[in-house]
C-alpha cells in the first residue's frame, strides 16, 4: 500500500487539501495529515481538519509521496526546519513531490528547485525564479518527480498526472 503525507497549517486553501486527501483515499493510499504539531487546522475557507502526525514524528523514509496544499499554510510550513527537511528527502529519495498554488514555497524553503520545470499561482512567479527554478506558467508541470500546479482548476488534470507518476514506481 502506498503511503501519502499531506502538509498542513492553519489557513490552508480547503479543497486544495481536501481534493486530494480523498483523492489518495479513494486510490487505497494510507494517508497522514502532517503540520508542526498534531493538531486541529483551520482552513482558509472555514474548514476544521485533523493534522493526525506532527512533524517531528514522521520519517521521509516511510512515504511514497508528499503533497503540499496552498493557500497561506505554506508560508508558515516553509519556516519549520523539520517541515523543509522531510520535504528535501523526499526530493532526494526520488519520491514524489507535489505542490499546488502557493505550495512551492515549502519547495523553495526546501532547496529543490533549482534547475527545474515548474508552475505555481502567478504571484510566487518571482520567488521560484529567484530560487533557480524554471517557471512555466502552464496549469499543471512535471519535472520527474516533482509535479506542481496553479489553482483548484488545474487539480483534475494534476491528479492524472500524479496517478500515472505512481504507477510507474
């Protein structure tokens, strides 16, 4: 069984958590919901989630993949040590690593992004510039295992491509 770590803080973008929560659910993936601290989390939009692991107790090692929400959670996940490390291994492990709107700001905090392909929500353009990266602009990228996208809209058509990265491994 694969196993999914979902990164989350307080004012996470709601359906940018929870698409893929039940997405990786519905797919028979075991699932754990990480912030800082275990935890209750409230969405941007109002939501009230469960982060079930804290940080500080998770190991790269036991995870198929990571995935980053948006919203403004990513600014206060990128200032945790622990939350960029996990992330770092994952890339270097080859694991997946995805992120949507302004969650590649963890993968900027993390050090992953140089040299690479990737899209986020236009206002953090800039910052994975700066940080090396090659931003895209499209709805959805993928640079081997990294995959990354805008905006809810563009979730249907990165959830295709995260199912298919999977399959492969």
């Amino acid at each position: 069984m694969l196993k999914a770590a979902v990164l989350i803080e307080d004012m996470v973008e709601d359906v940018e958590f929870l698409y893929p929560y039940y997405r990786f659910l519905e797919a028979g993936y075991e699932v754990d919901v990480i912030s800082q601290s275990q935890k209750a989390v409230s969405g941007k939009k109002g939501g009230e989630f469960t982060a079930n692991k804290a940080i500080e107790d998770v190991r790269s090692e036991d995870y198929d993949l990571v995935f980053v929400p948006g919203g403004y959670a990513p600014d206060k996940l990128r200032t945790n040590k622990h939350i960029t490390d996990f992330v770092k291994q994952m890339d270097d492990s080859r694991k997946l690593v995805a992120a949507i709107c302004h969650g590649p700001w963890v993968l900027i905090s993390a050090g992953v992004c140089q040299g690479r392909k990737m899209t986020s929500f236009p206002s953090i353009k800039d910052d994975i510039v700066n940080a090396g990266g090659v931003h895209t602009a499209n709805p959805v990228s993928v640079d081997a295992n990294l995959i990354t996208a805008t905006d809810p809209s563009a979730m249907p058509e990165m959830f295709q491509a995260i199912m298919t990265a999977l399959e492969k491994r």
